[in-house]
C-alpha cells in the first residue's frame, strides 16, 4: 500500500530533495567539531552552518545572522525565549488559539494570562482589545488546529503601544507568512526546521533581536570552544547562547533543506495551499463532516481540521488501513484552540498537505473518507 502523508503541520514529509543526501555524506565524510577539532573540513562545514543562519535571518527580515541560535526543535526555542524575557509571575498576552509550547512554560512560571478573544474559526478578534498594562506577548503566527493566519501586525503595534517584548511562534506560519522581524520590532521569532522547512527533526531555533541576544539568560550554558579562559557565559554572539555541540549533521541538511524552500517559494506556497482547496472543496460534499477554521478562500495555511457525527479516531484509522493516509487525530497539544473552535474536549480530525502532496491523494481522501462515513 503507497503512503499519503497529510501531517506536514506535525512533520514534513518527504523532505527537501537533497537533504538526506547532504546529511549523509557529512557523516560518512565531513564529521568535524565546530571551534574545537583542527581539521581541513572545519571550514566548509562553518560555511554550511554559518550560511543557514544567513538564509534565517534573511527570510525573517533582519540583518544579524549571528543572533540565530539553533536548537533541538520550535519547543526549545520557545522555552528559550519565554524563560530568558519573561519574570515569573508576570501578565503576558497571548491569542486563544496557542500552543502548549507557549502555555506550559508561562503556566510553570506562574504568569497571568491576558488572552486576546477568537472567533468560531480560530480567528483572534483584536479590535477593542486594549489592555492597560501587560509585560510581554507572545503570539502565534498561525494556528495548528484551524489554519487561521494571525495578525501580526495588530499585534506588534499593541506590543509597541504598551512597550513590551513581543515573541513570535512561527511554527505553523513558516514559510507560508512573511515575518518582518526588523518591521514589527520583534523581540524573537521561534521556528522549527523539520516542518514548512522541509528540514530533519531535531533542528529548529530562534532569532533574537541583537539587543535581546546581548541581554538574555541562556537557557543552556556550557562549552563553545570560543572565549575558553573564562568560565563565565561568552560575550560573543552566537556562542553566547550556544552552549555544547550543535546537531551539526541536523544543520547541514536544514541547510539544504531551506535552500530549495527558498528558491522554491512561490510554488510551494501556491501548490500546498491549491491541495487545501481542493481538500476543503471536497469535504464539503460529505455528508456529517463539519470542517473547523477559515474558508477556502480566506487567508490560511496548508491546515484543516474537521469533526464528523462518527467517532474522529476510528475515521482515523479507517483512513489509514484502507488507504495508507496518514493524519493526526486529537487536541494537537492546544486546548485553547479546541475551546475557541467549539471542539474541545474531543478534539478533531487534522489534515495538512505539503509541497509533494498530489491531486491524487487528496481525491483518494475524499473518496476514503465518504466511503467511511457511508459504512
């Protein structure tokens, strides 16, 4: 049975072309310690690293490719943020429609939470919304469950009203919204690699305003191979907020990886969301499905959840036994949105094409999918 994948919101597959490639050819040949191993290789491979943070921080709009810094996945990096800017006990604002990424660490430091208002289609509703006071915000580019675009701009015009840090959660947004971190003054913008990225799991990081950089507490410390007489946290960027050896193999194929995102933008951005219409398009022809979020032709990304008069996780499996489809079932990690969109504590039935998903996967979809709510 051939595999249709549509949980590119989770991971992407398949990953970029090259990717795999690159990734194996740096073990087999190129392994090299960064700031540590004397070696003829140590050179390209800082290259290869050092051009991500370039094509990052170009695509985020700010001109500091050494306040990249690189972790395990989006989760770090937020953690990273949240615990380095924000003081517990603080008030934050967030949307209604955030990730558990976002809530649990702001719940373990015992913030007070100021949630801007969502509509039924996980859309937040910002006119009105005017705080008097806050500490920070953190906003979700784009929601995981429903799709809906966020306001950013709103968003960082209220950070600036109330002169507050504004961070970012690009993990669903990335590369389908533009982020222009230098235009919305953003204290950071969060991001993993192995989603819009088409890169290998376990990569992902943040980029950091240069002052936020200069100024935060590491999450992790430890040694760089730079400033080694000194036991204290290095003053340089990005070892600064780098400590230990970096997934450098992980790294060398997000290289790869973004590059192709990169110089392939506009079509997989086109394609990936021409696969969510016709999605869209063709759930609305089955009868007892109810899709959650915005229309087809309203701004969105590759995401669409739905709930269904049959039980959500045996259509699920239905799916997958009679034709190889692979979705995600469940709250997806963000109560919040599921009580925004009217789906909680059930949670709903979650696809997401990519760049590589056919017109003919979709169809098989639909046609699984109606043939399961016949039964």
């Amino acid at each position: 049975m051939r595999r249709i994948y549509l949980d590119n919101a989770a991971t992407a597959f398949p990953k970029a072309p090259g990717t795999a490639e690159a990734i194996y050819e740096h073990i087999r040949s190129n392994v090299v310690n960064l700031y540590r191993t004397e070696s003829a290789e140590s050179e390209s491979v800082f290259s290869s690293v050092f051009g991500l943070r370039e094509m990052i921080a170009s695509l985020y709009g700010y001109a500091h490719p050494e306040c990249v810094v690189f972790t395990l996945n989006a989760t770090e990096a937020i953690n990273m943020a949240i615990k380095g800017l924000i003081r517990p006990g603080a008030s934050v604002i967030t949307t209604s429609n955030e990730h558990n990424a976002v809530m649990r660490p702001l719940s373990q430091l015992g913030c007070s939470i100021i949630k801007v208002p969502s509509d039924t289609k996980g859309r937040s509703q910002w006119d009105g919304f005017e705080p008097e006071k806050a500490d920070a915000m953190v906003i979700n580019a784009a929601g995981n469950v429903s799709g809906a675009i966020e306001d950013i701009s709103k968003a960082a015009e209220e950070a600036r009203r109330l002169s507050i840090p504004l961070l970012i959660d690009a993990s669903q947004a990335s590369p389908y919204v533009d982020i222009d971190m230098s235009a919305l003054n953003a204290a950071a913008v969060c991001f993993p690699g192995h989603k819009g990225f088409l890169g290998p799991e376990g990569t992902g990081g943040a980029i950091f305003r240069r002052d936020i950089a200069e100024s935060i507490e590491p999450l992790i410390t430890g040694g760089t191979g730079t400033e080694s007489d000194m036991e204290a946290v290095p003053h340089t960027l990005p070892e600064r907020l780098s400590g230990g050896t970096e997934n450098i193999p992980g790294l060398v194929g997000l290289s790869t990886s973004l590059r192709y995102v990169i110089d392939n933008l506009g079509d997989i951005r086109r394609h990936s969301l021409a696969m969510t219409e016709r999605l869209i398009d063709g759930l609305k022809g089955i009868d007892g499905i109810t899709m959650h979020g915005p229309d087809a032709d309203e701004p969105r990304t590759p995401i669409v959840s739905v709930s269904a008069e049959k039980d959500i996780a045996w259509l699920a499996s239905r799916l997958l036994e009679r034709s190889g489809i692979e979705t995600r079932v469940g709250l997806h990690c963000s109560p919040s949105s599921h009580r925004s969109l009217g789906t909680f504590p059930t949670g709903t039935l979650r696809f997401s094409p990519g760049p590589f998903t056919t017109s003919d996967e979709i169809d098989e979809t639909i046609r699984t999918l109606k043939e399961a709510m016949d039964e």
